[in-house]
C-alpha cells in the first residue's frame, strides 16, 4: 500500500512538471515574439500596402487573404465533414466500413502539408486549370482539415448518451429531427473544439499557401469574380517572404505577433459563437 501511495505521488509530481514545463515553454515563446514584434507592429505595417519604390512595408492585402481564406475552406470542409460525421455515427451500419473511414480519417490527418500542397498544385492549379489563386488554396486547406474535422465531430457525436436518442424517439421525433434537435447541440463542444483547431491549422500553413496561392503581396480587387481569381500571399506567406526572402526580422516578427493575436481573437470569436448557440 505504501509503495503504490508513492508511486502515486511521483506520478502525480511528474505530471506536474511535465504541464509546468509546456507552460513556461509557451510563455516564454509568446514573451519572445511579443518582445521583437511589439515596437515593429504599427499601424501603418497593418494599414498600409507594401511599396519597394518607397521602401515601406505593408500587410493589409495579407491580413485580407487570410481571412477569406479561413472563411473559404471552412464553408466548405465544415459542411462536408460534419455530415460525413454524422453519417458514419448515426447512419451507418457496416462497423467495417465506418473502421475503415475512421483510420483513413487517421491517416490523412497526419500527412505533411507539403503532401496537400502537391495534391493541390496537381489538381485545382493545373488539372482544374485554377492557376496559383486564393480558390485554389481554398479548396486545398478544406481537403486538408477535413480530416479534423470528421474525426474531433465524429468523437463528440459518440460522447452524446444514448438516452439523449431514445428520449427524443420516444417523445415522438424522427431519426433526423432528434439528431437536429438534441444529438448535434450536445456535440457542440466537439464540434467548435474541430473549428477552432481548423482555424489554426489553416493561420499557420505556409507550405500549401505559398505552392498554391502565390506571393503576390498587392492589392486585389474586391469583386467575387476577380479576387478569388487573384493570386495573394496571407500572413504566414507574408512572414515567410519577409524572413527567408528579404531578412527583414522587424517586420517578420511583427507579423508573428499578428498571428498569434489573430488566432486568439478567432477562437475567442468562435467560442463566443458556440456558447450563444448552444441551447
């Protein structure tokens, strides 16, 4: 008894210090980036546009990309793969078939972007004949997070108690009206936990961005048919050119710091959404 009671405590204790060291890893990356990127993050680095001939620097049309990006392939991986998630757990019968889904969901998830931007390149910019534009890099991301998606949705949808199922069939409601109504607010949680590790897998891709949305750092026009046509860097492309291409650090780190606070600003937004939508 006493041994296993040590035993305890030195697991507990190496939990412990485990957690402690992720945490102090965290902090001191976020210090960091704050510390080189805070005196370069202006406003007019965010406003502006970036000009050689006067040798200024601006990521507007960068931070604009991302954010249709984000938008883009999450309106179409999220319906995709909420449904390929609600089939599999509710639909389905072969538990073959549904093992064999859910493994190549596994699968997939863990391939190296560099994989999907290839895909990519092959399929949407030159089969599809999309060129390097933001559609392309759009549809690209949405295969790569569906995986994600089909797996953390599939997972909430299996936590729900099967006497949330039974309840609602014997009160009298169809198969998909109790999934609608009881099945999928109970999986909320799951679901916006897969949208917002979608949203920062999506900010943080380089590979497949830079390989299939271009470098551009211009100006797009706003019109439907012109700006998903257009090629444009995003913020992790941006930062990319300005580190490896140009050397310019300040402005590499500023756009670091970017990231980081438009990550935490859209998984506060979508967490937000979530508890509002949540019965």
């Amino acid at each position: 008894m006493r041994s296993r009671k040590r035993r305890d405590i030195a697991g507990y204790i190496l939990l412990c210090a485990n957690a402690a060291l992720v945490c102090v890893l965290l902090v001191a990356i976020t210090a960091f980036v704050v510390y080189r990127g805070a005196p370069h993050l202006t406003l007019q680095l965010i406003t502006g546009e970036e000009s050689i001939l006067h040798g200024t620097a601006g990521i507007l049309p960068a931070i604009i990309n991302t954010l249709v990006v984000i938008l883009l392939s999450l309106m179409l991986a999220l319906p995709i793969g909420i449904g390929t998630a609600i089939y599999l757990t509710e639909y389905a019968k072969n538990r073959i078939f549904v093992s064999g889904i859910e493994f190549a969901s596994g699968v997939l998830a863990a391939i190296p972007s560099i994989i999907y931007a290839l895909v990519g390149v092959i399929i949407f910019c030159t089969s599809l004949g999309l060129q390097k534009t933001l559609l392309a890099a759009s549809l690209t991301l949405s295969i790569m997070i569906l995986p994600t998606v089909i797996r953390t949705t599939g997972e909430s949808l299996k936590a729900v108690p099967q006497s949330y199922r039974e309840g609602a069939l014997g009160l009298g409601a169809g198969k998909w009206r109790s999934i609608a109504t009881v099945v999928l607010p109970s999986a909320l949680g799951g679901i916006i936990t897969g949208c917002i590790l979608s949203i920062g897998r999506i900010i943080g891709e380089s590979a497949v961005l830079i390989y299939t949305a271009g470098l551009s750092t211009a100006m797009q026009s706003f019109l439907p048919q012109d700006f998903l046509k257009a090629s444009g860097a995003t913020l992790s492309s941006a930062l990319y050119i300005y580190a490896r291409e140009r050397c310019d650090l300040n402005t590499a780190f500023a756009i670091a710091l970017l990231l980081l606070i438009l990550t935490l600003v859209l998984n506060l937004a979508v967490g937000w959404i979530g508890r509002k939508l949540k019965p």
